[in-house]
C-alpha cells in the first residue's frame, strides 16, 4: 500500500519566531487531493535529570497554550548549530544550574507528527554537580523547579498533575530503570 503525499501546493500563513505555519494542499496516493496545516518548528531536547539521591528534577511553569501550570522535565529547541548533546547540556545549565557527569541518550520521537514536524531527543543525567558558569534562564522563562522520586512522579502521572508528554515518556522510561 502506498501512503506517501505529494505537496502540490504549500502557502505560508504565519511565521514566528518559534513556528511557522504552512497552509499545504496534498495530492493523495489515490489521486484525491487534500489540505493540511503544518507547523515547522526546530528540534528539541529533553532531560531527565536524575540527583544522587534518585530524585528527578522537575520544572512548574505556565503554559498559554493550554491556559496552565504544567510540571515539566527540563527541554529546549536546538538552536542552529548546535547538536542535540550540546543543547541538552545549555537547557540543563540554564534551567536547573547543573551539570552532568553522565549524559545519556534514551530515545528520540516526534511530538505531535499529526500536524508539525518537531523532532524530540530525550537523555538522561546523571552524576548532577552545580555548575561553575551559571548560564541565565531565557528572558520568557518563568520556572520553579522541584525534584520528585519515582513514585512521586508515577503518581503525578496517575492523577494527572503530570500531563506533559515528554515528561510522561521519560517518566515511564525512568520506571523501567527500577524494576
């Protein structure tokens, strides 16, 4: 069976300074044609930053899309020129002020392929040791971090305190450590 799309149209609609949005009209594998709305947005990295005393670090900060406070692992988009490893280890600087003796790549998966193109890659870190050069937090970060244990953490899930997907992912991810 084929299932690949051909772009016969692609019309900007919005860009942004962290998404830009195309209006594609697709020609269908049957001959059909369709229209789809894309969102373009650079990679992303996430940490599960594990302490010495099996705690992971969380973050609280409101997100406008959905009008609420999320607990979240700490993330960021990869800045041009930078690999995925390189991001990981800025984004934990800036938002938690550590640093990792271990760095680990867990696994890599698109967020919402439904409508953008937003690749993720998750590592854990370990051997945390504040840093010695404090890199600052993004001008429009407002974040509270927490550390949480596993169980904490399952629970937030189970109740739906924690909903973030990514954080859900490295969450379970964390629990396969465990058994």
């Amino acid at each position: 069976m084929k299932f690949e799309e051909k772009v016969v149209k692609n019309e900007p609609r919005y860009n942004g300074a962290i998404i830009d949005v195309y209006q594609q009209t697709v020609k269908l594998p049957n001959g059909d044609l369709a229209n789809r709305d894309v969102v373009l947005h650079q990679d992303a990295i996430a940490v599960l930053a594990i302490t010495d005393d099996h705690k992971a670090i969380f973050e609280k900060q409101w997100r406008a899309p959905i009008k609420k406070t999320t607990i979240e692992i700490p993330a960021g988009k990869v800045e041009d020129g930078e690999s995925d490893e390189t991001t990981a280890v800025r984004e934990l600087n800036e938002e938690t002020q550590y640093q990792a003796t271990k760095l680990q790549r867990i696994a890599g998966f698109y967020s919402t392929p439904g409508f953008a193109n937003e690749y993720m890659t998750l590592y854990m870190a370990t051997g945390l040791k504040p840093v010695t050069t404090k890199l600052p937090q993004d001008d429009d970060e407002n974040i509270q971090l927490m550390e949480l244990s596993l169980s904490e953490a399952l629970a937030g899930v189970a109740d739906g305190s924690i909903e973030d997907a990514k954080t859900v992912l490295a969450i379970f991810y964390w629990q396969t450590l465990n058994k």
